[in-house]
C-alpha cells in the first residue's frame, strides 16, 4: 500500500532508527528541480506505511534552521504521493500554563524568521495565499484524538512563534513574543506550514517541550553541564525522553486514523482559485516550469 504520511521532524528520528525503534527502508534523498530533499526513511507497519524525514543530519551534522531545504523536503513528499504531513519539533514554554514535556497540538503561527525561502513562486502570484487555517483541522483532530487515546499529557491548541535560529531567544524576546500572544516557541514548521498549502497538503504540527524560554528576572539559575543550562531539571528530562520515544508510535496511530478517518477539510483545494484565475494544470508539477 502506497504512504500518504509522512513525518518531518529532527535528529530523533535516527536516534530511534538507531536503537531499533523504528524499522523500514532507508531511501536516502529525493531529487527535486529545488534541489535533493533530506535522507528519507519508510516506515512499515501493518496496513499502513509512513515516511519519515529528518530536516539535518544528526550530531555535528544538524545544519542552521534557515539552511533547511524545506521546498525540496516538501516538494519531494508531494511527489511521492504524500497527502498528510505531521511535523514534530521541540520548543520552549512562553507560558508556564505549559510544561516540560508535554505535547502542543499547534493551531496558530506568529512568524518571526526573515532568512527562510517560504513560497515555490518568488516570480509569480501564486503563493498568495490565505492563511486560514493555518494547519489542517482534520490532521490536527486526529493527531489530539491519537494523543488522547495513548494517555499522553498534550495540549489540543497553542500558538507557536517560530524564530530565526539557532541561538535561544533572549529574556525581553520572550517577554515579547507572550505579549503578542504565543505560547509556544521554536525554530521549525516555518516554512513548512506555508509550502504545504502551496501544494495543497494537509499539514499539522506537534510541539514537545524541552524548556522554559528564558523569562527574564524569573528565569531558573544557569547550571553548566545540565540540559539547556538549568531550564530543564531531572524530573522534566524524564517526562521529555518519554514524549520523543512515542514519536514513532504517534506518527503510527496517527497514520491508522487518517486512513480510517473522513477527510473535512479543504486543505486539497487551497490552490483551486489559482488553478482558475490562471488555468493552471491539472498537474501540479507543472506549476514550477
């Protein structure tokens, strides 16, 4: 049976792929006109497979945030066949209503990056766009109900502002980014989340939470040699290491669900009044020529 999902996330996966927790074809690469995407895996499982794609290379290896190849990696998953992408990052709390470990379903963006390539169509008209809603609410009721169903402490809604990178945002930024409203801060899903409606994929993300942002005065003493120096303490490091061992298996239900599931959404029509206004293709590759 052909995969129609797929997971983006970070160095976890060869993490997991390398202590057995995940099994499948190591497919490297995808050939793209934006260039190779990033090395790629499919997962098999029961009825249905995944992919899995990790944005950089493990280790000494993990490139800058804003040198990922997102319109290759996006490219290539929709070129595969890929319908429904789940993406998987880490990021820090703004909010202490959140903590250590837990998962964030995201529903909302604040974007706060200026380095990143976020649209296939910098010479024409097509990537304007509406952002509403930014991630699928289909994928995003499934990966809730799958979160619910596996006991996990998790979040259905949140907003993330995605920064630049790769440095941690400072005190006054995290002030900042919690007076504009978010929740949740990392340095993946954008642009992501954009290039996704390009290609009229269903995308969703889930957030896990490593730390607290720093948060000024009240931030926690900087301990050398700890996980990001003292934000994360030994009882939240737990809780941390058992929400990223059950990527592999959420990614799993969730792929189960999608299948089972009925499509709501509309995220297979985002490009339908440009394929109108400019007669586009049916096939979409040929909307990069």
């Amino acid at each position: 049976m052909a995969a129609t999902m797929a997971c983006i996330a970070g160095e976890e996966i060869y993490r997991q792929w390398e202590a057995g927790r995940i099994t499948g074809e190591k497919i490297g690469p995808h050939p793209t006109p934006f260039g190779p995407s990033g090395e790629m895996f499919l997962v098999h499982s029961q009825d249905h497979s995944f992919y899995l794609l990790p944005r950089y290379g493990p280790g000494l290896h993990k490139t800058r945030p804003c040198k990922v190849n997102d319109r290759a990696n996006m490219y290539a998953l929709k070129d595969l066949g890929v319908q429904f992408v789940l993406a998987w990052a880490p990021g820090g709390a703004v909010t202490h209503n959140f903590a250590v470990g837990d998962l964030v379903v995201c529903d909302d963006v604040i974007d706060q990056t200026h380095m990143r390539n976020k649209t296939f169509f910098e010479v024409c008209p097509l990537g304007y766009l509406r952002q509403f809603p930014v991630f699928c609410p289909t994928l995003r009721r499934a990966a809730s109900g799958v979160l619910h169903d596996m006991k996990l402490v998790y979040h259905g809604a949140g907003t993330v502002a995605v920064c630049e990178g790769p440095r941690l945002e400072t005190p006054a930024e995290v002030r900042m980014l919690s007076a504009i409203g978010a929740e949740v801060v990392t340095h993946a899903f954008v642009p992501e989340v954009f290039l996704a409606k390009e290609l009229q994929l269903c995308y969703a993300a889930i957030c896990y939470l490593v730390n607290y942002a720093e948060t000024g005065s009240r931030h926690r003493p900087f301990r050398p040699g700890d996980l990001f120096g003292g934000l994360t303490q030994r009882p939240e490091e737990e809780r941390l290491s058992a929400a990223v061992s059950a990527m592999s298996e959420i990614v799993r239900n969730v792929a189960a669900a999608m299948a089972a599931g009925e499509r709501l959404c509309e995220c297979n029509k985002t490009m339908a009044a440009n394929i109108r206004q400019y007669n586009l293709s049916e096939d979409w590759h040929n909307w990069f020529v």
